[in-house]
C-alpha cells in the first residue's frame, strides 16, 4: 500500500512515538511504502531544524540530519509531481500533499492536519488520521 505521510505525522513518529511510530514499522516491515517529493522533504527539512524541536532531539540523541537520513531510506521519492490544476485545500500550502499522493498513484494520505483531513477523499485517495491509517494498513 503506497502512502503520503504529511510533515506532522511524521515528525510524532520520529520524535514522540505512539500510533504515528506505528506506520515507521509498517514501513520498515515493508506492509506499507512511503512515497515523498522534493517539495515535502524539503517541507520535512526545514520543520525539524526549528529550534523548538532541539530539547527533543537531543533526549534521543539523534539530529535534524540522521532523522531524515533515517527518513529518505524509508521513502520512495517521486521526482515529477506537477501541482493541482487549482487548489483544492483551505490553505494551499497542503495541496503539495495531494500532488505527492496522486503523483505516485497512492492508495492513503495521513495527517493531522484539519485541512487535508476535512477534505476526506481527493481523486479516490482516501485522507486520514495515523490510527485510521494503522487500522487501513493491518486489515490489509
């Protein structure tokens, strides 16, 4: 199963754990393939080099650096994403979510975002929440 995971899932999987982790093991076990663009590394990048983020990093001993390393060995990246014909999200800025999705023909977008979860469905792509995703996932 081909999914798109938004920058604010996967930075609770890699810096607090719980259900977001959930789906880094799918990944790794290899019941679930992540797909990536330029842009959302990018996006990923620079998110996890604020300075909020230092204090948690530092309690897992890992940098900005090794956990998108550990990120971009988890991912397929997909090179030509072209953007939405029009914007489709209440803030544009998550339509780089949904070109990703349909780009790499994914069966599942996850997020915490209201914005894309609000939207539920785009183009058969199915829009959800990590524990929705998890649950996707391992009835599979």
């Amino acid at each position: 199963m081909r999914i798109v995971i938004d920058t604010n899932v996967l930075l609770s999987a890699f810096l607090w754990g719980g259900t977001p982790q959930r789906l880094i093991q799918h990944l790794r076990n290899n019941t679930a393939e992540l797909v990536v663009t330029p842009a959302l590394l990018n996006e990923f990048t620079a998110v996890i080099a604020r300075p909020k983020f230092a204090a948690v990093l530092s309690r897992t001993t890992r940098t900005p650096a090794s956990v998108i390393a550990h990120l971009r060995t988890l991912a397929a990246i997909v090179i030509d994403a072209p953007p939405l014909p029009q914007p489709v999200c209440r803030d544009p800025k998550d339509d780089i979510v949904l070109a990703c999705a349909l780009a790499a023909q994914a069966q599942l977008i996850v997020s915490g975002d209201e914005d894309l979860l609000s939207i539920k469905v785009h183009e058969g792509i199915a829009i959800v929440n990590a524990a929705q995703a998890v649950a996707i996932i391992e009835a599979a």
